[in-house]
C-alpha cells in the first residue's frame, strides 16, 4: 500500500474503449484512484454507482475518478452500459498497477482464504502525491466521504 505524502506511481492501462490511460495524463488535477475486486458484483457496483451518483459535484470540483480491476476491457464495456457509468474504469488483468498499489493480497471470505483485490482508494492532489489512503471502504458511502475529506485539502 502506498504511503500518504508519497509520490503516486504512473501506470499506463486500457480503458473500456482500449484508449490507454496514464496517471500522468490527469497531472494538475486532483484524483480518486480506486481499486475495486470485480465488476458487477454488489459492493462494486454500489461503490461504482456511488461516484456516478456524484460525478457531477466531481466534475465541478475538476477531481478525476479512476476506478481500476482485473478485469477485462470487455468486462468494464459491459458494466459502464449496464450502469451507465461516465468516470474512467482501467483494466488490469495482470495486476501489475493492482500490486504496485499495495491493492492485492490474501483474502478471506466464507472461511475460505485466496489471493485478490482490496477496496483500497487513494486521494492524490495535483502534483501526484497521496493526500488519503482509504483502507477500510465502505462501497455506499465512500464517495461522499472523499468529497467531505477533499474539502480540508484546498
């Protein structure tokens, strides 16, 4: 996992469309870099449809969402129709980005332990450096919580 106050890594991933996207691209912009475990899934797609539910105070306050999964770039095609998602979703089925982010790791559910993605969300300011780590994501509250966290920060 990535420190606060440290220098968010650059990555380069296809987005649902095949367009890449690179961290860099979005310099002088505050960003939401969220990490999330599947597509279309209920804890996902609450957390999904809670930034699209608040993409507009985003848009306005210029704070780029990106939501990143091993999934597929067919995968993310389906679920941003399917919900009508208009933020960026990347894909990284090679986890490369996911474990760079400190994102992937043993899991636990239903008594059964396996390796996966964490909710894990970051809150990088302009120049590129991690102002929050959000570890503990609640999926129906979080983007809001980011807003309210945002606000201390300009």
């Amino acid at each position: 996992m990535l420190a606060v106050d440290s220098k968010a890594p650059d990555f380069s991933l296809k987005d649902k469309d095949g367009k890449i996207h690179k961290l860099s691209d979005y310099e002088g912009k505050w960003k939401v870099v969220y990490f999330y475990p599947k597509d279309d899934t209920p804890g996902c797609t609450k957390e999904a449809c809670g930034f699209q539910d608040n993409y507009k105070i985003y848009k306005e306050k210029e704070i780029e969402v990106i939501g990143i999964s091993k999934d597929s770039v067919e995968s993310h095609t389906k679920f941003v129709k399917k919900y009508d998602l208009n933020f960026t979703l990347l894909a990284d089925p090679e986890k490369k980005v996911i474990q760079e982010y400190g994102a992937w790791g043993k899991k636990k559910f239903m008594g059964r332990e396996f390796d996966g993605v964490f909710r894990i969300s970051y809150l990088i300011d302009p120049d590129g450096i991690v102002k929050k780590v959000y570890e503990k994501v609640k999926s129906d509250v979080h983007a809001t919580e980011i807003l309210e966290d945002w606000k201390s920060f300009v």
